[in-house]
C-alpha cells in the first residue's frame, strides 16, 4: 500500500510539473490534450538558421523557386487539426455537430474586424474526418460563439470523441491499410495519436466487440508510457497491450498455434522513429536555434537498428511503415537504402500515392550529399577522413551503382513540404516483406519453417553476421526494466467463485469469453474486472516473463459491496459497456431521446420522470445496475442516429446514470443538448435553460460548479432552480 501510495505521488507530481511548465509557454494544459497549436507564439526566438537554410538550399529538396515560399511556411505557426474518431459509432453524429452547428457559426463571425475564416477539411484523410483551422485560442475566446467552441472540442477531446493531432501524424497509420484481422506493433509509440488510429482501425467495425486484431504500443520511456496509456483508455479497447522496450531490441514473442508454441510476427508495423524533428519547426520553434546536422547523424545508426528490428518481427506479406518528421535525407532515403540493400531483395519500396489522394508530396530523392556540422561536404564515403568515420557511416551516402539505386525506386518515398498544403514536415516510406530477411534463412538440424512464415528467431547461433553488417539483426540484448514494477495481471478461471453471481444477475449469453477476464491481484478481493480479446490473452500468457507490460484490458465491473444484497456485487463500468452488451441479455431498459436527457441532467430521478415505456421496464427489474440502451429510429432524422448504452443503478424509487462527467457532455450534445460553461452565472447556482421551439436545449453551468458538479440535481429542478425560457 505506501509502494502505491508513493507511484500515485510521483506520477501526479510529474503531471503538475509538466503542468507548470505549459503554462509557463502559454499553453493551457487539459489532460490528454494540450492545445499548443491554438495558442500564442514565441516572439523572443528568431526563427532563422543560416546552416539549415544553406543544407537544404544545396540538397535541391524543395523544387527550384519555392525555396523563398518553403522558408516563409516554416515561419508561420502551424494550424491546429482535429481528428474525429472514426471507429466509434458515434463519429458521424460529431462530423454532424460540427458542420452544422458550430462550423456555421464560425464562418460568418468578425472578431476585431478580423473575418473568421471556417475550419476546412483535409483533402486527402477519408471521410472528411480530420480538420485543419488557423484560430487560435486568443481568437475562440473573444467571441461566446467560439468560447463555446473551445469548450465543446477540449470535452469531446478528453471523452475520446476528437483527437488534437497534426495533420501529417494521421499520414502512416492510413498508408498501413489496416484490417480488423491484423496484429498489429508500434515500435516507438508516445505520446499516442498515431496509436489511436490504429486502434479505430482494428475497432472499424463496432459489430464486433473482439476483433482478431490486436496493437501492441511500446516505447522505450518508462513515463511517456503512461501518456500513452491515457491516449489509449480513451477509447476502451480489449485490443491494446502497452509495452515498455528498446524499439531497438524489442523481445521476439511466441503464442499457441494449433497447441504448438510459434512465433508472432506482425501483418503490420508502424515504424516512427526518433529524430532530429526539423520538419516540426512550425510548432517547436526550438529547433530553430538548435538545428544542427550532427542531429540526423548521431540518430542514423539507431534510425537503421529499429528498422532492422522491425522488418525482422514483419511476417511475410506484411507492410512496414517507416516515417520521420525530419527532411533530412541522412534520417530519411539514406536508412530506407541500407535496408534494401542488405534485405537482398527480401523488401521492396511500395507505391503508396493511390492510396491518399489529394495529399502533396515530393518524391524521395535518389542523389544527396552528407555535411559535418561545421559546413564540411563529402559526396561519397571514399572522400571522409579516418577521423571522421565514427561520426560518418557508409549507410549515409546513396548506393554508388546506378542499377542498385534504380532497382531500390527511391522516388517511392514520399516527402511532405510544409508550404504545399500548410502542414509540417515529414516523410514517409512503405515497405512490403516478400520474403524472409537474409540473415533469418538459416535453420537447426531437423527443423523446419513454421507454414505461410518461414522466419525464426533471430538467435546468434541460427545467424551468420558479418562484423560490419549496419543493416544487420541487433546483438542480443539482455532485457533491462525500467520505471516502476507494474501490479500482475492474473486470469481469471472459467470456475472462479465469482462468475455464478454475474452470470445469473446479467443473464450473461453462454459464448461470454470467461477466460478473457482478468484482475490485477493475486490475493485478496477482486476490485476491478477487465477484459481482453482472445489474442492478446494468448500474447500475455505466453510472454510474461518476456516482455515488461504496463498496461492492458478494458475495464467492464467494479466491485459494490452494497450490490451483494441484490444478487451480485459487481456494477457494470462505462468504459467497456460497448464490450460487454453484446453478451448480456438481462437487466437492459431501453430507453428514448427525452429518457436520455433526464437522466443525464439529473442526479437521482424518480422512475416517474421517465417515459411510460421505460417507466414500466424499470418498475420490472430489483435493485442493481442496469444498462440503458437507447437504439436509433430510422424515421426520426432529428433523433441521433446510432445507438447509446449507459451503465447506470436502479434503486428504490429513483434511478441513476454512472457516467462520467465528459462522456455526459458528449452524449447530451448528441440529443441536441448544448452544455457550456456559464461565466455569468450566479455563484452557487446550477441553472438549466431550455429554449422552447428549437431543436437545441442549452445548459448553461456557472464556472464554480463546472469542475466540480459532474450532473445536475433534480431537486435544483422541483425547487425553482429550473428556467423554463419560452421563445
């Protein structure tokens, strides 16, 4: 207990440190979404760096003419981007919300003289799911319209709704093309917005509670983990294992095949590897006056280590996304060359510009040279002095034979210029496994290739590597833990003590996957149940000696000693209700728009406020938790149109929903409720506005009580505190 008491200390006195330091820069922190893009810029930092201008000026990675306009995009803040979720089935009613409420009122509005200009969408991300605007925060808080605004994207963002992310980040996970089926591993992970996408992809059918798939997120920092876990419980996923490694000698893991332990190997790999960062100079104006080429050369040898480690891990078939928001080609073309070639053929450059059209790139380049910090050019490795070998590597120069460097399709690559579409800068290249990696072809006496991969593990006895192979598999490294020890994560047996109680109280459906569920303690009561897919089960179980997991499963119970008295003392939780429905076939009342709205905004409404039919359900069913469904009615256009389940309680003559405060928020939204912060509002007032003959009722929350009342009391309602505005 005093080993938890002081991790909880630490971690929260890492946040509120972090926490001081945004607002030190003029950011204002929410937790899990800092909105740096909307906010002031850095006046006292001169953003010019004569050696960065006169690199790439020499380099020709910018067409001929628009180096003045490519230098003039660099100096201007970076828009902020927004992206919709788009696995939930709730992201068309936010794409709705938003173009037709708020969008129309941003459009028209004048702030200072200054006409707004409207949020557009990115051309090329599918759907119309991702946002790009130029308003800042100074701006969105001079207008209530756009107060409001701020308002509803910073509580959608925290709920898992929207995702501040920048526009070229959303880039790798789409080129994946990514299936439900598909084990999926990000190799350097934090903070998460690019692991969030490929957990919506996996997700992209909301049908299926347990998709075969799976993502394992790692990074190599024990603290950017846990931001990582916090992206990622956003969006209550059974499918998401977080791990803490060296990207650079992440463990081969094994699973149970047929009843035979073989190798995992992975469809696909998101490989977005550390880097110098000089495409991110909109946004991190400290590179302006940190930039120097010795960046890109220390990282190329760990840039190549990663990305040899990934390949190695890809299954046959499968694609690898490596990308970088560097421009450098020393980080970029030079890495992507030292894997072709020593692949020998076993990887091969895909052509990835049908898949995202509308987005602007240049081709990678096939031609550049390497510079020493102090302004020193070499052109082929032949031309670098002994003494500068440790700092320059022959996998920096582009091959020397032309018909080795045509075979590569360099051009394949995709670099995007931050003045082509106003974004940052980045790169990225696909790469497709068509056979096993050469130095993984050599097998022990008497065994043989696991059928459809023929790869096996990269131990030193099974490899032939030749001393100054770069592009080699990594030395075997002993696996080092870091941070703090994480509490177990222990499965549960299909004949625990505790499942009679929920199978009978829940009338749970006979194909529930009891063995999924798990718990974080050996001993003592079982506090929390989680839940993970079948695969991931099997990743855990045989790898926990492996790997140093941080965390994974979705939570669907809590323990309530008062729900013993009723029949089980596990309550259902929110954040994997959508997990658990599919299985559960007592205790439901459905519910309608008008029963969604009472019960969101009042604390313990009387099972009278609700409608008749749902009244009746209710009156049915003995104290307990509940889940309440509201399924969407195709005539009513105005009603939202996919389905809600809230966890909530029935008690004696009230009911109540347990939902947390920002997911209230976004669900009273969804049902034409508008919740904003009241800044007028009297102290130690909770007032409710409803305006009559709109489709939109608005509540309004005075300041004080906004952070602290996460619903609205029904007795403030029956004692006059609820204004009924007739219009």
């Amino acid at each position: 207990m005093i080993i938890f008491e002081f991790r909880i200390f630490i971690y929260c006195d890492k946040i509120k440190s972090l926490f001081l330091k945004c607002k030190t820069v003029g950011i204002v922190p929410h937790m899990g979404f800092f909105w740096q893009g909307w906010g002031a810029g850095y006046a006292e930092i001169i953003k010019e760096n004569k050696l960065f201008e006169h690199y790439y000026t020499e380099l020709k990675i910018v067409p001929e003419g628009e180096f003045e306009e490519f230098m003039e995009a660099m100096r201007e803040p970076l828009p902020a981007t927004i992206r919709i979720t788009g696995y939930k089935s709730h992201a068309k009613e936010i794409l709705h919300t938003l173009k037709e409420k708020y969008f129309k009122e941003v459009q028209d509005l004048e702030v200072d003289g200054q006409k707004i200009e409207a949020p557009q969408p990115l051309s090329w991300y599918p759907d119309e799911l991702a946002w790009h605007t130029n308003l800042s925060r100074k701006i969105l808080r001079k207008s209530p319209l756009l107060e409001k605004f701020h308002q509803f994207l910073v509580s959608e963002t925290e709920s898992g709704n929207i995702s501040r992310q920048e526009a070229v980040s959303m880039i790798p996970p789409l080129l994946l093309k990514i299936e439900p089926q598909h084990k999926i591993l990000d190799m350097c992970a934090a903070p998460g917005s690019k692991t969030a996408q490929l957990i919506e992809m996996v997700h992209s059918d909301m049908d299926v509670p347990f998709p075969e798939g799976f993502v394992i997120a790692n990074d190599v920092d024990n603290k950017r983990c846990y931001l990582l876990v916090h992206q990622a419980k956003r969006l209550n996923s059974p499918c998401i294992m977080v791990v803490n490694h060296d990207a650079s000698s992440i463990p081969r893991l094994y699973f149970d095949q047929d009843g035979k332990k073989d190798i995992l190997f992975y469809d696909r790999i998101l490989c977005d590897v550390p880097c110098s960062g000089d495409g991110t100079m909109r946004k991190n104006i400290d590179v302006w006056k940190k930039w120097t080429t010795s960046n890109s050369l220390q990282l190329h040898g760990l840039q190549i280590r990663i990305a040899v480690r990934g390949v190695e891990q890809l299954a046959v078939g499968g694609r690898m996304v490596y990308s970088t928001c560097s421009l450098n080609p020393i980080e970029d073309e030079a890495v992507i060359a030292a894997l072709l070639e020593k692949s020998e053929g076993a990887l091969e450059l895909a052509d990835a510009s049908p898949d995202l059209p509308g987005l602007k790139y240049m081709p990678g380049i096939t031609s550049w040279k390497v510079m020493t910090k102090e302004g020193q050019w070499y052109s082929d490795w032949s031309e670098v002095p002994t003494s500068r070998h440790t700092q320059i590597r022959p996998t920096m120069f582009p091959p020397t034979d032309p018909e080795k460097l045509a075979n590569m399709k360099l051009e394949r690559c995709m670099r995007i210029l931050p003045h082509h579409q106003n974004t940052g800068g980045f790169f990225v290249a696909v790469l497709v496994k068509k056979a096993p990696m050469p130095w993984n072809r050599r097998y022990p006496k008497g065994e043989t290739p696991a059928e459809g991969n023929p790869s096996v593990p990269d131990t030193p006895d099974l490899l032939e590597v030749k001393k100054d192979n770069v592009c080699g598999p990594p030395p075997p490294k002993k696996m080092k833990l870091f941070g703090f020890k994480e509490d177990p994560f222990v499965f549960l047996t299909e004949d625990d003590p505790i499942f009679p109680s929920i199978q009978a109280f829940y009338d749970l459906s006979p194909d529930f996957p009891k063995l999924n569920v798990l718990t974080r303690t050996h001993e003592g009561k079982k506090r929390q149940l989680y839940m993970v897919s079948k695969e991931l089960r099997n990743v855990l179980l045989n790898n926990s000696e492996r790997m140093k997991v941080i965390n994974t499963g979705v939570k669907v119970w809590s323990r309530n000693t008062d729900g013993e008295q009723f029949g089980c003392a596990f309550r259902l939780a929110q954040e994997g209700i959508y997990t658990l429905c599919p299985y559960i076939r007592a205790r439901i009342i459905n519910i309608c728009v008008e029963d969604v709205k009472v019960l969101l905004t009042q604390e313990n409404p009387f099972l009278r406020k609700l409608g008749d039919d749902a009244h009746n359900q209710a009156k049915k069913l003995g104290m307990g938790s509940i889940v309440l469904r509201y399924l969407p009615d195709p005539k009513d256009l105005d009603a939202p149109q996919c389905p809600i389940d809230l966890c909530g309680w029935r008690g004696k003559t009230s009911i109540r929903a347990f939902v947390p405060r920002n997911e209230r928020l976004h669900y009273l939204r969804m049902v034409g409720v508008e919740v904003f912060h009241d800044k007028q509002g009297k102290r130690n007032d909770c007032s409710t506005e409803i305006q009559e003959g709109s489709t939109e009722d608005a509540v309004g929350l005075s300041q004080e009580h906004h952070s602290s009342v996460p619903f609205y009391d029904a007795a403030a309602a029956e004692t006059g505190h609820l204004e009924v505005l007739v219009g």
